[in-house]
C-alpha cells in the first residue's frame, strides 16, 4: 500500500499559509490533515468549519478531516467535505457510529474511524463493512507535540494483520501523534500507510520545510 503524508493544519503557520500549501502543493502532498476539537471530547479547541471552506476553495489537495468532537453524528452535516475527501469520527464519541459512517459515505467522503490509545481493536468489528481507513492514534488526542504511546505500534501491526487475514487488505490505517521520522519508520514496518504530520517532523523547528518533508517520505518509503 502506498505511503501518504497528511500534514497536521494546527500545527501550520498561519501567517504565511499560503506559502506552506504552495509547497505542499509543490511536494505531492496526499491530504490535509484537520483537527476538530470540540473542547469536550478532548480539551481543547481547534480549526473549525469557516477555515474548511477557505481552505477547500484554496487547494485541490483533499482533506482529512479529524473530528474530535462528541456525537459526530449530529454535526457532520455542518462539515463541507466533498468527494474523495476523508473524515474520521472516534469510536469514543458517536453514540450511533453506524450511522455517522453512513452519513459520509451518502456525501461520496471516504471513512475513517479513529481509535484512542486505550481502545481496543476488538471494536471495529460490526463496522469494518463500512470503513475505507482506521486511524489509530498514537498519542491521546489533543495536543501536538506529545510522546509516543509505545503499545500503539504493536497495535498498528495487530490491526495490519487482521485486516489482511480477513478479507479488509484494502482498508487503509493512518497514525497520528508523535509521527517522528524515527516513529514514522516504525509504524510504517508496522503496517500504517498515512502518516500525519505535525511538530514531530516537517513542522520541527529544525531544518526547512521542504528538508522536512524529504526527510518524511525517505522515512516512510
Ligand atoms: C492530533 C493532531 C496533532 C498532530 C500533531 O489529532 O493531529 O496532534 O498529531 O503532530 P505532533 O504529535 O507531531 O505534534
Ligand atoms: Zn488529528
């Protein structure tokens, strides 16, 4: 399965975000990676639904919208996604997930459902029929800028092997959190193929940009 980069918005610089999409435009960038934050089912408040629609009207690039907000359900209907475009909604947070996953599926979006680190895999089961990705997040959600939860690795790996052995070969897995360059290797042997990126590799502070992103697809090749 071929390796993707969705770099992490909230971690861009705003003040010349042009630029940056320009060079990710410029780079072959797969996604854009968008943090919904409710300040409810995570502490913390994000991008919202005003900077969705700028950015859409702005790039080509398709989105990857994260929505880290209790009862996905009743607010997808407010996030402009489109076709091709992917959305994730916690298993932790939707109360009719059925449902939600449907409800993206009806607009042509493309499914994603994330996992908390302490969640376990045995909860995908009744919904694998209806999912395009599994996002296993590798950090409890939030925050840029955490460590590492080791366990998530060998769970990227578990996750890999049932999909494969059960008929799902095609279901894609994107890691989120503390997606190093040294990590990205990792879960990339482990079995993820969209890595998103945030201050752990091409938003670091050291290197350039452009450096940066080299440096991620040498990483996750
Ligand atoms: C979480 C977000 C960011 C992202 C930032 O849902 O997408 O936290 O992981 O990347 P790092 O962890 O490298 O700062
Ligand atoms: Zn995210």
């Amino acid at each position: 399965m071929k390796s993707l980069i969705s770099p992490s918005l909230m971690c861009a610089d705003f003040l010349h975000l042009g630029d940056e999409l320009k060079k990710l435009e410029e780079n072959g960038i797969e996604y854009l990676h968008i943090d919904i934050m409710d300040g409810e089912f995570v502490p913390n408040y994000t991008l919202g639904i005003d900077f969705i629609k700028k950015l859409k009207a702005a790039t080509k690039i398709p989105l990857d919208v994260h929505m880290m907000v209790t009862r996905p359900e009743n607010k997808l209907d407010w996030i402009p996604f489109g076709e091709g475009d992917y959305v994730s909604v916690h298993y932790e947070a939707s109360v009719h997930l059925h449902r939600a996953l449907s409800m993206i599926h009806a607009r042509g979006g493309k499914t994603m459902l994330a996992l908390n680190p302490g969640t376990p895999l045995s909860v995908i089961e009744e919904v694998l029929p209806e999912l395009d990705a599994i996002l296993v997040m590798t950090v409890n959600p939030g925050f840029a800028g955490q460590k590492l939860v080791p366990s998530t690795l060998d769970k990227i790996r578990r996750l890999r092997k049932y999909l494969d052995e059960n008929g799902y070969g095609h279901v894609e897995i994107e890691c989120d959190g503390n997606v190093s360059f040294e990590n990205a290797k990792k879960m990339r042997e482990a079995g993820a193929n969209i890595f998103v990126a945030g201050t752990s590799s091409i938003y670091a502070k050291d290197g350039s940009f452009e450096d940066n992103i080299k440096k991620l697809r040498a990483a996750i090749r």
